[in-house]
C-alpha cells in the first residue's frame, strides 16, 4: 500500500548570467537572459526521509566557476536533516550538479540506474564534449561505493519505498530517472533533468546538452504520464517553481511541494 509522503525543494544555487540559448534548440529568441535555479529534493513522512540528489559543494564550485548560496548539507540541517543520519538517497544522475555531494551522506545507500554508471565510466567519457557534465572524482566516489556495498542499481522502473519509484527516462544522459512520489495532491514527478525547465517538456523544446535527443523526447510523455497532472511535474532547474509553490514558512530557500501548486503553472 502506497505511503504519503511530503516533499520539499531546496535551493543551493543560481545562475543568472544565462540566455535562452543555453537552455533551448530550435528556439527563435536566443539571446533573452534565461535564468537557472539549482535544488536538491527532500521525500520525508513520519517514519523516513529520503534525498533526491545531493548537489555540489564550495570545491566544485571554485572548479567550475560557480558559486552555490549554500552547501546542500547545510541546508538540509536547517531542515532538521542531518546528511549523516539518511539511509537511502536517489541519485537521478552523475553529473556535478546532482552528484557532487555524495560523501556528506556517510551513512546512505544510494539508487542509481546501472545505465548511468555504464555510461559515465564507459567509451563515451572518451570525449570532452560527453565529459563536461561529469567530473570524475564524483564519478570514482561512487564507483568506491559500489564496492563498499552502498549502491542500488536499477534497470529501468524500480520501487524505493511505498508510494515512492524510480523510473528511467534517458535523454539529458544514458542513464537519468525521474522520481514517482505519492503525495496529498496525488502522483507526483520529481523529473530532474528530464526537464530542466517547463518549457522544455510543454514547448517541446529541447535542452542543449543531450545523449539522446530520441530519448529526450519520449521522456516528456513518461514525466507527464507519472504524474496525477502537468501541474504535479517538477522541472529540474525551472526558477518558475518557486513561484509556483509555496515557500515552507520555516526556511526562505524552500518550498513545499506535496500540496500542489498555488498559482498555474502555466503563468
């Protein structure tokens, strides 16, 4: 039997000195700024709390040449969620933004598609254009942790906890899932980056960085047939989000999602 569950987004990072073209093909307006916002995800009821991704950190940051507002671990705790006290985060894929904090959960097993870590070890990471959204010490970490028996792989759909799966979808890269949560305004779709933004999967526009552009675009239909309605599926990086739901009354870089929107999406 299905749980209900709470979810929560968390904004660690901003970028905005985007334009349009970083975030759509085929699009006519390319030079209209486009901002990017960067979150982690919080799944919890009574009895457990399970993270969707875990962000960067300060030294992928000063890497990459993009600063966060918060370490994702810092937080969670303002949440009263301590990274070395969850048992079970899902990792929607391996690039930097979604996986470069996978120590700060000392504690966790970790879901991951086997796709995904075929790919991001496989041929394809020959090519620094396939690399750019990886960095390998992410990469090996979680290699480190398939060989102390803390990850999960999954082979397409797989259950996590009742009321709460993972599904693959492809596309962003080989190996991406989007995440299926039972809430109190119905099925939920945490999408990640199988669209970054509303407009990639209700605009059909596609975003730039692509393994698949095939898979891409049949995930859009998987993310919408997920969810209960398009209201209950959440982009991976769309600013709009924080509009769009309502702010936790508690932490002014989080917004609860569970209740479903309280403006239209659409807007």
């Amino acid at each position: 039997m299905e749980e209900i569950w709470e979810v929560f987004a968390l904004k660690y990072s901003e970028r905005n000195a985007r334009q349009r073209v970083d975030s759509f093909i085929f699009d006519d307006d390319h030079a209209s700024p486009h901002d990017m916002d960067y979150f982690v995800w919080v799944v919890r009821n009574a009895a457990r709390t399970i993270i969707v991704d875990t962000g960067y950190d300060a030294t992928e940051a000063q890497r990459r040449g993009r600063p966060i507002l918060r370490d994702p671990a810092e937080a969670l705790a303002s949440m009263g969620i301590r990274a070395d006290a969850i048992d079970t985060v899902i990792i929607t894929h391996l690039h930097y933004d979604h996986a470069g904090g996978l120590d700060r959960f000392p504690n966790a097993t970790f879901h991951l598609q086997a796709a995904e870590m075929a790919f991001a070890t496989g041929p394809c990471m020959c090519h620094p254009v396939m690399q750019m959204p990886y960095t390998a010490d992410h990469v090996c970490e979680m290699v480190q942790k398939v060989y102390s028996g803390r990850v999960v792989f999954h082979d397409g759909d797989g259950a996590i906890a009742p009321g709460v799966t993972v599904h693959h979808v492809g596309g962003h890269s080989r190996g991406l899932q989007a995440v299926r949560v039972k809430t109190a305004a119905g099925w939920m779709c945490l999408a990640s980056d199988a669209a970054h933004y509303y407009e990639n999967f209700l605009a059909r526009k596609p975003f730039p960085i692509v393994e698949s552009l095939e898979h891409m675009l049949e995930g859009w239909k998987t993310i919408q047939q997920l969810a209960s309605s398009r209201d209950l599926v959440i982009p991976g990086h769309d600013p709009l989000v924080t509009r769009h739901f309502p702010q936790w009354e508690q932490v002014d870089f989080v917004w609860r999602l569970d209740g479903g929107p309280h403006r239209p999406f659409e807007d």
